[in-house]
C-alpha cells in the first residue's frame, strides 16, 4: 500500500483538520509527520468543536490508530491538556495514539527561548506562536535534542539538566530576566513542575519505534493518511523566508517525518481556501487592508485556533497555489469556505503579478519586495447561501465557474469542496 498524503497549500488554517477527520474512515492509520503545538485543528461534529495542537485527527474515530512520526515536536504539557480534553469528550487515547520514541521534546526553556528570539527582533518578529517550535528543531538539527525515547533513559535527568542550563546561558546573554516570564499565568518553575509530571503522562502512552511501525502496516496491506500541519508557504525551504515554520511542511516532509520512502507515497490532497489568510508577519502579496479584509475575518471567523490573533485575510493567490501544488506534487485539491463568500457581489483572483515593469505568472524569490503587486481578475458571485448543499448539482453556477476557472490556471482538478466547518458540509466529487 501507499501513504496518501493531505496537506495545506497555504499559509496554513486552510481546514486540514476538518478534512482529515471526514477522511477518516476510509484509513487505517492517520500520521502526523511534522510540526508540533504551533498547529491548531479544528474538527467539528454533532455540534462540538474540538481543536487538536499534537494529536492527529483521526483520534475521534477508535477503530483507526493515530500515530505521532519522529519528524514532529512535543510538548508533553501541551500534549497532556490534549490527551484531558479528549477523556473529558469520552475518546480514550491510550487505546489508538502510538507515539514515535524518536520525536523530540519540546523543554520549557524552548519556549523561553522562543520568547527571548521573538523579543531580540525588533520590527523584524515573525510572529511565532511561542511554542519553542524554532529553538526545537535548532536542537535537532543542531544533535543535542532530547527525545521522547530518552525520557525512560536512567541519564535523562543529567541531560535535562544540561540541556537546561545551556538555554539558561543563551537567555542571559540577551539580559532576559527569568522572572518576567510566564506560560500559562505560570512562573517557569511552576511550569517546569507540571511539564515534568506531564511527562509521566506522555510516557504512559504506546511508544513504538514508527519507521517500523509505519512500513509493517503498509506491508501488511494497511491504509495511511499523513496530515500535514502549516501550509506550504511557511516551508524552512520554500516559503516566504525568513517568515516561515521551522520544518519542511510540503510531501517531502512525509518521507523524512515518518520513514518512509518516496516511491511509498500514494495521492496528495492539497487543501486552499477559497481566498487566503495569514496569521504572523510576512509577505502576503493578495491582503485586503480595507473593510472587504474584515468582511472575510468575521464571516469566516479568521482568528487563531492556536493563539486566538485575527488572522490577515486576502484574495485567492493563483501564483503561490501553484507553486504550493508543484512542490507537493498534488493530484487532488480540496477547497474549503466558499461558503464565507456567499454574500459578496464580486471577488477576485490574483493570477498573476506585477514585478517593477514585468508581468510575472509564477512565485518569485522576491516575494519580500514590496514592488511586488498582484494583478487580480473579478469573478462575479453567487450570492446564494450554499452551506446547506450537500450535492455538486446543488451548487450555485457562479461557484462552479470559479472552481472551473481555478482548476484550469492550475491543472488539477477539485475533487472536494467543503460548505462549513461541520463533518457533513462535505461534497465529494468522485
Ligand atoms: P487547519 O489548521 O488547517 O486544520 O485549520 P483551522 O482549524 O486552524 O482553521 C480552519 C477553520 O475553518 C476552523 O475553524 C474550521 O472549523 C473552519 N472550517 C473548515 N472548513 C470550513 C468550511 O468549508 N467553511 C467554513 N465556514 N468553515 C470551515
Ligand atoms: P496549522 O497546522 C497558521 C505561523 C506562525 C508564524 C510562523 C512561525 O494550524 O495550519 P512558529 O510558531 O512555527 O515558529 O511560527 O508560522 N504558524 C502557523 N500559521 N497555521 C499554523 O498551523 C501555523 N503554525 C505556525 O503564526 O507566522
Ligand atoms: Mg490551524
């Protein structure tokens, strides 16, 4: 069998939760493979809402395991508040939640480090959700990370401690006074407390060695889904650098964040919104500073599920969805909260951009340069309230023209087309 693949072709929030969950049923297996708690999820069904940071959504189905990969980050404190919520909703996840030993841990002083960074760059932030995420992965890459595997090792206390003074070290050198920091109306040490006996928890669940885990089942013929956190654009790599996440959240971030090889990869569903939205700093060549940018924020309540910030919105970015569906090889797009823009006369679609006196159809290098503008193109709206549909025939023409118009700039066809947040305002369409 092969690993499907479903991620977010945006700057993220694009509704890769709520499509994972109805997904669900058909796989045996939903993986994470990237990101840590900087993610936000939102399932809702049977009038709930429930937002996932760590945990995969699949985890509201028990007859599919859910499993961490080695290429995602964990809070154990994040982590646990997950794992009550979840208990407190009637789903066990001891049952279904396998978690990769070789994931790393995401310490407190991370995230007091991610807070000194962010304080450092004056004019300069980008806007991080101040999860540790960045100061994370540096240690990964830079091999001295603690993983979950080493929680159950007899040194780990030695090397936590280590670890910990070395961060202490590097915040003093930025004059950070420990005692103006808080997570949580916290104290560090009060938080350093529960994050330990938050270990304890994390320790509790079923830790397997996931490269393994992941290739047996496929072996024995299972199905895989990997949920991508993030979106394409806020790829180390490819997107808006430096204003990006610190891990690879295109296709290629499944091979390495799970083990498996490429020729394992199956379909890519790439999920856009019908418009954008951005939630940090950084270039976003389509935002709308007027009242049609806020008209979008309320309507499609555009505020982080992880930080609560409103997030930026904008029309729909043809270049960069491009460019997003080059890099991950999309065979299936997905779009979501058409629904949001019911009542609008007109939107419109960037196609392309204007780039000093050249015209430009692709995502450039120069993304940060503000004589980068984008040329847009009017779509005339539905105007009709299409979150009751439940069938493509239903679907108003105007929405169908703007699908069509999108599936033929870009060469992939829509084959979902979410109505609402809801599990069942799903059309399929094969
Ligand atoms: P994710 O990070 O990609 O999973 O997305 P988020 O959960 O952060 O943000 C997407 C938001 O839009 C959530 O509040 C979802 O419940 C909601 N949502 C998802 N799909 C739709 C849709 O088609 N229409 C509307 N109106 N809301 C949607
Ligand atoms: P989901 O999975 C939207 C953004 C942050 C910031 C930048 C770097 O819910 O789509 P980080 O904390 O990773 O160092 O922040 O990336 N960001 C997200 N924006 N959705 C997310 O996740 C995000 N995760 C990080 O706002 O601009
Ligand atoms: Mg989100």
């Amino acid at each position: 069998m092969k690993v499907d693949v479903l991620l977010g072709l945006q700057w993220g929030d694009e509704g890769k939760g709520k499509i994972v969950d109805v997904f669900t049923p058909k796989y045996d297996i939903i993986a994470r493979f990237q990101g840590g708690p900087n993610a936000g999820h939102t399932l809702e069904f049977n009038g709930q809402k429930h937002v996932l940071h760590t945990i995969p959504s699949g985890i509201f189905h028990p007859q599919t395991k859910n499993l961490i990969g080695n290429g995602v980050i964990i809070d154990p404190y994040i982590f646990k508040q997950e794992i009550e919520k979840l208990y407190a909703s009637g789903i066990d996840p001891k049952v279904n939640l396998y978690v990769s030993k070789k994931a790393h841990l995401i310490l407190p002083t991370h995230r007091l480090l991610d807070a000194v960074y962010e304080n450092s760059l004056e004019g300069k932030k980008i806007g991080s959700t101040l999860k540790g995420i960045g100061p994370t992965y540096t240690d990964k890459v830079n091999r001295s990370g603690l993983r979950v595997g080493d929680a159950s090792l007899e040194n780990f206390e030695k090397k936590y401690n280590a670890k910990k003074e070395n961060h202490l070290q590097i915040a003093e050198e930025y004059n950070f006074d420990l005692n103006d920091f808080t997570i949580d109306g916290k104290t560090f040490d009060e938080y350093e407390k529960c994050w330990l006996e938050s270990l304890e928890t994390l320790k509790l669940m079923k830790l397997v060695d996931s490269e393994h885990f992941i290739n047996s089942a496929l072996k024995k013929g299972e199905t895989v889904l990997a949920e991508g956190a993030q979106g394409t654009m806020l790829d180390i790599d490819f997107g808006s650098y430096p204003f990006v996440t610190s891990s690879n959240t295109i296709v290629s971030g499944v091979c390495s964040g799970l083990g498996v090889a490429p020729q394992k990869i199956g379909r890519v569903f790439g999920v856009f919104k019908g418009y954008c939205t951005r939630v940090g700093n950084g270039p976003f060549p389509t935002e709308l500073f007027d009242e049609i940018g806020e008209e979008l924020r309320i309507a499609g309540h555009e505020f982080g599920s992880t930080t609560g910030r409103p997030r930026r919105c904008g029309w729909l970015d043809l270049p960069a969805l491009k460019y997003a569906i080059m890099l991950n090889g999309v065979t299936d797009l997905i779009i979501t909260k058409s629904d949001v823009m019911d009542e609008f006369e007109t939107i419109q679609v960037c196609n392309e951009y204007k780039y000093g006196e050249q015209k430009i159809d692709y995502f450039p290098y120069e993304i940060n340069d503000p004589k980068l503008q984008p040329i847009f193109k009017p779509i005339e709206g539905w105007k009709t309230n299409i979150a009751g549909f439940r069938k493509v025939h239903e679907l108003p023409k105007n929405l169908m023209d703007y699908i069509s118009y999108i599936e033929h700039q870009v060469a992939v066809p829509v084959s979902i087309i979410s109505v609402g947040p809801d599990r069942n305002q799903t059309i399929f369409r094969f």
